[in-house]
C-alpha cells in the first residue's frame, strides 16, 4: 500500500487486482539506482506472494519510463566491484517472477530503462515513447539484457543497429520491429496499461501463469521442447478448478467466475 512506505524510489499501489509500481526518481528521470533496483524486486516479489494480486504494472513518469543505469552511481566502479557486488544479477530476479508484468512505458526507456521494459512480459508505449540502447555512447554496453532480449524481440538487424549506435527509435517503430504490443495516445497509457492488467487478472490464475511460462519457454528451448513443455502445461490446466469453470460457464452461456488461485 501507498502508505506502509519507507520506500523513496517508487510508489507501490493496489488497484483492485493489480500491483502498480511507479518509478519515482523525477530528478534524475528514474534512473535506476541500488536502492530502486532493490525497491521494484521487493515489490514484485511481494504481489506476486499475493493471491489478492493477478497482474503487475510497471510505469514511470510522462517524461521517462527510465533513462538507464545512474550514471553517476555507476562512473567510478572497477570491472573487480561490479564483479564482486553484481548490481546487474539483481534485475536478473525479475525473470523470476510468475504473475505477468506489463511496462507502461512513457518518455525515454534508455539504457537500463529500454531493457527493464523488455524484461517485463509486454510492453505498452505511449505515443512519445522512445527506445534506445545509448550506452555505446558512454563507452559500454548493454548489461541487463538488452543485447539478447532486443535481438528475439527485434532481430538481429534493429538490435545491431540500436546497440552499436546508440539511436533511439519512437514508440510506432518499436511497435513495428515486434519491441513493443500496443501504442495509445499519451493521455491513454496508464488506463489501457491498467486495463489489460485487470483482465489478465480476471482470467484462471494457474492458466495465466502456465501461459506466461510456456510463451517464455519459446526463448530458452527448441521448438521440439517448448513445444512438449506446452503440451504438458496444457494437460495440467485440466487439472485446475479454473478449466472446469471456465468450459461449463462457455456452455452454460453465463460469465465464468474463476477464483483467484
Ligand atoms: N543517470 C543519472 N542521471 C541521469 C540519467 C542517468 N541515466 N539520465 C538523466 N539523468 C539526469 C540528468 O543528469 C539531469 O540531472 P540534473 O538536472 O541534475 O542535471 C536530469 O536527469 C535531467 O536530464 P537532462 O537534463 O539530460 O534532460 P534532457 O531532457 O536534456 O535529456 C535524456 C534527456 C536524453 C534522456 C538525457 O538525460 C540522457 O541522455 N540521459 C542518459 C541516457 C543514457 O545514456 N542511458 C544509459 C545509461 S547506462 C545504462 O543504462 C547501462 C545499463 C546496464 C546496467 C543496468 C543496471 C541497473
């Protein structure tokens, strides 16, 4: 809840079943530092321990969904520091999390920015969004997945051209290289983001997740073994109280209610 809050990064809020994280760090654009890093893990692990929670959305401010990695957190550390004291494995827990998380994603996504979106499982963009991966510009390169993430997403070809130059693209190319899901106006993004979240949330829990997991699947394995893995998660769906519900209420022709387990 918004007031149980040593937090100083984000702001934490329920709405109704979804979990929304807002970054909050306008001086510096939401740059992610230790301590918001730290704040968006706790957050997540925390809805998703919740079963009152069924989908997660992650925003930033109108301005920048985030502009990167604190650049100046980072400017004096030695490759033995970042190796011992990882900040980068820290955003590695986010693969981790089972309930979907949706990026609502205003202003920049830079850096750190860019690839926390793509480690949320979709992306909504507002109109103004821009995409970019400018640590080349910095004399680095992407640490937290974007090098990998924005090559399934966007292929080889944008991805190279994103991480070698360091141009930034709008929301309506990103949506056509298959970065992002949807674009709505600026006035519109929070709501549709939101929306989204409170159907997803609405549907059989162990359904979503095993959906999220078998569409992650496709990353990791062969088409052989995601397609097994899919197989197997599709027969264990008959085993949830959801599918009998969610058939017998389509045949019935009422709405199903699925309780939210
Ligand atoms: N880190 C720290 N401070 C930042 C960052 C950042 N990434 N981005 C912006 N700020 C600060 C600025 O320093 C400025 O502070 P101040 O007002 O005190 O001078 C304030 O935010 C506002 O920024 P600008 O004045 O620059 O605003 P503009 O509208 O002129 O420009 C830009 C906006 C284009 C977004 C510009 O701020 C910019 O280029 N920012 C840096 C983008 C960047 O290079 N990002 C990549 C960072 S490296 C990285 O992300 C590595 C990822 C892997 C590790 C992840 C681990 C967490």
């Amino acid at each position: 809840t918004p007031s149980d809050d040593t937090r100083s990064t984000i702001l934490v809020e329920r709405r109704e079943r979804v979990g929304l994280i807002t970054l909050n760090r306008p001086k510096s654009l939401n740059a992610l530092n230790r301590r918001l890093a730290a704040e968006v893990l706790a957050a997540l692990h925390e809805f998703d321990a919740d079963d009152r929670i069924g989908a997660i959305v992650i925003t930033g401010s109108m301005r920048a969904f985030a502009a990167g990695a604190d650049i100046a957190e980072m400017v004096d550390k030695t490759f033995v520091e970042l190796n011992a004291d990882d900040i980068l494995s820290d955003w590695d827990q986010v693969r981790f999390i089972k309930k979907p998380i949706i990026a609502a994603v205003g202003g920049y996504a830079l850096g750190g920015g860019c690839e926390l979106a793509l480690l949320c499982d979709f992306i909504v963009a507002s109109e103004d969004a821009q995409f970019g991966q400018p640590e080349i510009k910095l004399g680095i390169l992407p640490g937290i997945g974007g090098s990998q993430r924005l090559t399934h997403s966007a292929g080889k070809a944008l991805a190279m051209d994103l991480v070698l130059t360091g141009r930034t693209i709008g929301a309506t190319e990103a949506k056509a290289a298959g970065i992002v899901a949807r674009v709505v106006p600026a006035g519109d993004l929070l709501q549709t983001a939101l929306e989204a979240a409170h159907t997803i949330a609405g549907y059989n829990a162990p359904a979503v997740r095993m959906a999220k997991e078998a569409v992650n699947r496709a990353f990791e394995a062969s088409l052989a073994e995601g397609l097994m893995h899919e197989r197997r998660l599709f027969q264990a769906a008959f085993a949830t109280e959801g599918q009998k519900e969610g058939m017998h209420a389509f045949l019935a022709k009422r709405a199903p209610v699925f309780r939210n387990r």
